[in-house]
C-alpha cells in the first residue's frame, strides 16, 4: 500500500524517518537510528555492501533474494531478515512481485542479544514468517508516532527529541 509520504528514489518508494541519539541514549543498551517502509520497483538490487549498524527487516507483500556470506535466503512475506554491521549483504526483488519492506535500524551494545530473542544472528539472519501481525503493526505505529521523535530535519544542537521507550 502505497503511503502518502512516500517520494520515489531511482529503484523504490521510500518513507524514512531518522533519530539522532543524546548521548545518554547511547549508554543505554539499544537506541533506535531510523524507521522506514519501502515498495521496490522491479529493478530493486540492494549490494553488495554493509551497513554501521543493525537493520531488522520484514516483508510484508512480495518476494526476493537475500545473501549473505554463502547463503541465499528466498524472501516471502511476513519473513524477516537482519542486516549487520560489516557484514557484506545484497539482496533483491522478483520483477513481478516486487518487495514491500517495513525496517527498524538500530545499535547498541546489547543490540546482538536483543536479536537473538527473535532467532536472529550473524550466522542466522534470516527468520522465515517470524514477522507476526503484532510486530508488524507495532513497527507500523513507529510511523504514527515520529513526530517531533522521528525527523529528517533533527540537526545536533537544536532541542532534543523524546526518546520513546521501546520495551
């Protein structure tokens, strides 16, 4: 379903919303980074590359591919997956059924054992149907809340932002 705040970017519909961390946010076990859904167009190819932190993905319409070291995992809907920091990843779409994504990124040094309480791992990152109706829902309503929490036009310096608490 497309989304009103979505803009087009050359290979998907994008809505993000990032978070800058207070410092006493960041001593904390976990703090999120961004909140985003995505619908990829049909030539949507993601990699090979990695990423600073942790993203937590779910699929909600579609299908696809993701790899990561030698393993190729098919994305089907209510799936999720996990990309993690340095670690080399790609993944793409199928033309006729393109990926619609919800994600979550996020740090932290308790960030790792937060994962393994969904299945997740660097040596696991792929859950299949793990992505319930209420995880789905609840990242969902991170859209919902963003504002002033969520926003592209946070700049360091200007007045903190609410941290919601997560748990």
């Amino acid at each position: 379903m497309m989304r009103p705040n979505m803009r087009e970017d050359h290979h998907e519909w994008l809505e993000i919303y990032h978070f800058t961390p207070s410092a006493f946010e960041k001593s904390g076990a976990a703090w999120p980074i961004r909140v985003g859904t995505n619908i990829a167009k049909p030539n949507y190819h993601i990699g090979p590359r990695t990423t600073p932190y942790y993203y937590l993905l779910g699929v909600l319409e579609g299908q696809g591919t993701f790899i990561q070291g030698n393993m190729a995992y098919t994305l089907r809907p209510n799936d999720l997956f996990c990309l993690f920091p340095q670690v080399t990843h790609d993944y793409f779409t199928l033309a006729e059924e393109p990926l619609h994504k919800i994600f979550f990124a996020f740090d932290g040094k308790k960030a790792l054992q937060l994962l393994a309480r969904l299945g997740l791992g660097p040596q696991s990152p792929h859950a299949p149907g793990a992505l319930t109706p209420k995880a789905a829902a609840f990242m969902q309503q991170l859209f919902a809340a963003r504002q002033p929490l969520w926003s592209a036009e946070y700049r360091p310096g200007a007045a903190e932002p609410f941290s919601p608490h997560l748990g």
